[in-house]
C-alpha cells in the first residue's frame, strides 16, 4: 500500500542524492514513468515527490532541471486534483522554485504559466477547495477581501 510508495519515493530520493549527472537523469526518467503509470497510487508520498522536484529545480543542470519540470507538469496536468489539500501549497512553492530556476528560461517561463493556470483552477473551484479548507481548520477571507496585511486567523 501506500507504505511500499513512500519506501520506492525514498530510494528514489536518496539515489538523486548521487553525484554522478547520469544517474541524476536515469532517476528523474524513472520518477518520470512511475508517475506516468501509476501516480494516483502516490497519495501520501505527494510531499516527497513535490520536495524531491523542487530540490531539482535549484540544481544548476539544465537537462535535469528540464527532466524535473516534465514530472511537474504531469502532476499539475493529470494528478492536481487528486493532490491532498495539504500539498497544494508545497506544489505552488515548487513550481515557484522552477519559475525562479536560473538553468532554463523556456521552463521559468512555463512555469509562471502554470501558476497562472493554477489560479484559474483555483477560482473555479473555489467552493470545493473552501469546504476542503475548512476541514482542515484553514479559513481563507471571504471574497474581495485580504488586500491589507491579513493571513491567516
């Protein structure tokens, strides 16, 4: 179950760990596929793989950049609403992290289209993600307030 995710994700992490750039890669293409084949059997391993990718996106390799951002986009493109409420703003923070990467302006700049996807997901399912919210005791404002220094109450 989801005990065997979690172990298979660490490997994985610790393997990225390595110094040698190809295994790096050969990491990330795995990564890749198990995402591709399986990813909605990640649910509570989503932490891991989100801080796994957004540790790629401050690496300075452009190809593993590259590699990381494609797993993104295939959690953002087919796994964003199955993600827990939880990790929603660990996933804004890594695809911010790759918005910021300095390796690759083409996925900086995808990534700040993303964000703005995101968004748009957001707003239309507003009602959805305010009832989620609320079970887990997080009370956004009420619309078209919180331009002031609010936050959290």
């Amino acid at each position: 179950g989801e005990d065997m995710e979690r172990r298979l994700l660490a490997a994985y992490e610790e393997l990225y760990r390595c110094q040698w750039s190809d295994t790096k890669g050969d990491v990330l293409e795995g990564l890749h596929e198990v995402l591709q084949s399986c990813g909605e059997e990640v649910r509570g391993a989503w932490p891991m793989v989100l801080a796994m990718l957004k540790g790629v996106a401050q690496d300075m390799d452009a190809q593993q950049v590259q590699q990381a951002f494609t797993c993104l986009k295939l959690v953002r493109n087919d796994f964003l609403s199955a993600l827990p409420i939880e990790c929603l703003q660990l996933l804004l923070t890594t695809i911010g992290a790759f918005g910021v990467a300095d390796a690759d302006l083409n996925t900086s700049l995808t990534a700040i289209t993303l964000l703005w996807n995101i968004a748009d997901f957001f707003g239309r399912e507003r009602g959805a993600l305010l009832s989620a919210f609320s079970e887990v005791g997080f009370h956004p404002p009420p619309h078209g307030e919180g331009g002031g220094g609010g936050g959290m109450t």
